[in-house]
C-alpha cells in the first residue's frame, strides 16, 4: 500500500513537472488570435498592434484571424470550443463579451468559458455635437433636449454597440430627452454628424478626433477618468457631475476556459511589457488609450463588474442579435 502511494505521489510529480515545463516551452507553434469582428475596428487594431511584438517577443507567429458574425458571438463560441492549450485566444471586449451576450442567445457564458488573460485597453467614448448646435457644455445639451418637442437625435455607429448604450445610459442618468438615429459603422455616423443631417452623436474618440481638432466637430465631454492631453480642452463627464458615465471601449485577450495558468501568466507579463514600450505607449495615447497592468485575476474581475454594469443598460433597451 505505502508502495503504491509512492508511485503515484511521484506520478502527480511528474505531471506536474512535465505541464511546467510544458506552459515553459510555450509557443512551440503559430498562435491563432481570433477577432470576432470585422478588420478595422479598435479591436482589430489592438488585437494586431500587440500581436506583432508578441511574435517578436516570444519568437513565434501570432496570427490574427477575423471572424465576424452575430455582435462577436460567432468567433468568441469558435475559441470557446477550442482546447485551452494556448494556442487558439480570441480578442474579446465590450462588443462580444458584454453587449452581444446579453441581445441574443449566446451559446457561451462570458465568464465561466473562457480565461480571461489581458486587457489591452480601449479609447474612451465623446459626446459630440456639430457646430451648429449652440450649446457648449453638457447641461446645456440636457436643457436643450427638455425643450425641443421630441427631444434631440443623437447617432451611433449602431444599434447594441457601447455607444448606443453610452447614449441610453447618458438619457436615463440625466433623464435628457434623446431619439437614438442607429448607422452601419462609425464612418457614416461621422459623415452625417459633419454634414449637419443629426445633431448629435455618441462616438468612439478615435473615430472622431480629426474632425475635433479641425473644428468640424464639438466635444462636449469625454468618457475617460481624467483629461487627456491631446484633448486638454474638452472635459470629462465627471467633470461635468456624471461619475458614472465613465467608461472606456475596451478589448482583451481571452482564451478557451481551463487554459494552463503558467501559460496565462507568461503571457499577460508579456502583453504589458508591450504595451509599456515607449513607441506602443506613444501610438495609444494619440488614440486617446491609457494602458493598464492588470493581472490575469485583477483583469478577470475588472470584466465581471462591467458585465454587471452593462447587462442592465443592454437589457432595458431591448437589443437583439440574431445569428
């Protein structure tokens, strides 16, 4: 009996060793990173950005793949299926993780089927208004919805994306009277806010910062904790007494529940050391970015409470995806 106890004592031992060694050696081969959505996107550009260090970092590809379809649901399911050997992650976020779950029928849970490994960040979401409106501040804005008959349009880049629920969170926060105009992406929102066809609109910081800084279009506030020094001028929506507007349009690494935690550690160590390095950091803060060093148990969380916070906000405006 004492023999036998032995054995398989060092038999656990051995194992262990051996999945050390393993999440060691760690890539041996190309790393899939899916993208659940189209090429383009923040996400997208994030989940590449940090792809091409990482394959110079760990001397193996990282090879992003898009797979878009149904909000993210699509690609997110493909890597939660997968083997957790660290070999197949997936570039989640607000869209697939939070929003997409929650306005159809996900065939994973957000949490429990996948390992939540890194956040790369995200820009912060503004509140922009064409010049023509004449209001320069967020309480104007509130004031000038509660008089017009029918409250003030505002655009997003479509229905059940963050800015859609940016813009009913801001309504019910402020109880402004607001009529949400939903595009198909970003692009044609910009162009019709520029053009004068919506008034309003709530847009990811990226997609409109040229158009502020050439004054085609006015900021009334940004989402982000603090100012941020390339919009020093326009202020925070805590600023302006809405602490609990802030938010910003984050993206991950994740990948398939069970994933080694030797893997999961190596990886988020190297993932900010990428996003620490001077170039990268420059790059990111001109998109209004402020990386973060969270690790993989802080990250974890830090996505809990936002499914906490948003599935509200998703659920009462009703959205739905289909497959």
């Amino acid at each position: 009996m004492k023999l036998c106890r032995g054995v398989g004592i060092a038999l656990l031992a051995c194992c262990a060793l051996s999945a050390g060694v393993r999440a060691q050696e760690w890539p041996v081969k190309p790393v899939r990173i899916i993208v659940p959505h189209a090429p383009g996107g923040v996400t997208d550009m994030l989940a590449r950005l940090v792809a091409d260090r990482l394959s110079v970092g760990f001397k193996q590809s990282f090879v992003v793949e898009n797979r878009a379809g149904a909000g993210g649901i699509v690609g997110s399911d493909l890597v939660a299926k997968s083997t957790p050997d660290g070999y197949t992650l997936v570039a989640s976020g607000m869209a697939s993780h939070v929003i997409a779950p929650n306005a159809g029928a996900a065939p994973f849970d957000p949490l429990k089927s996948f390992t939540h490994i890194a956040l790369l960040g995200g820009p912060p979401l503004a509140m922009l208004v064409h010049p023509s409106v004449q209001v320069k501040s967020v309480k104007e804005f509130i004031a000038l919805t509660q008089a017009q008959a029918g409250g003030v349009s505002y655009g997003s880049p479509g229905a059940g994306t963050h800015n859609h629920l940016m813009g009913e969170l801001f309504r019910a926060s402020t109880d402004a009277k607001m009529v949400h105009i939903s595009y198909k992406g970003g692009g044609p929102a910009v162009i019709d806010l520029i053009g004068g066809h919506i008034p309003s609109a709530f847009l990811t910081l990226s997609t409109a910062a040229p158009h502020i800084k050439s004054g085609k279009l006015r900021a009334l506030a940004i989402t982000s904790a603090s100012r941020l020094p390339d919009y020093a001028q326009v202020q925070t929506f805590a600023e302006a007494g809405y602490q609990a507007l802030t938010t910003t349009n984050w993206s991950a690494y994740s990948g398939p529940a069970g994933m080694p935690p030797a893997i999961t550690t190596r990886l988020n160590s190297e993932v900010i050391k990428v996003l620490r390095s001077a170039d990268i950091n420059d790059r990111l803060q001109s998109e209004g970015i402020k990386p973060n060093e969270l690790s993989p148990a802080a990250f974890t969380d830090f996505f809990q409470k936002e499914i906490e916070r948003w599935s509200p906000v998703a659920k009462s405006a009703g959205l739905k995806i289909g497959g």
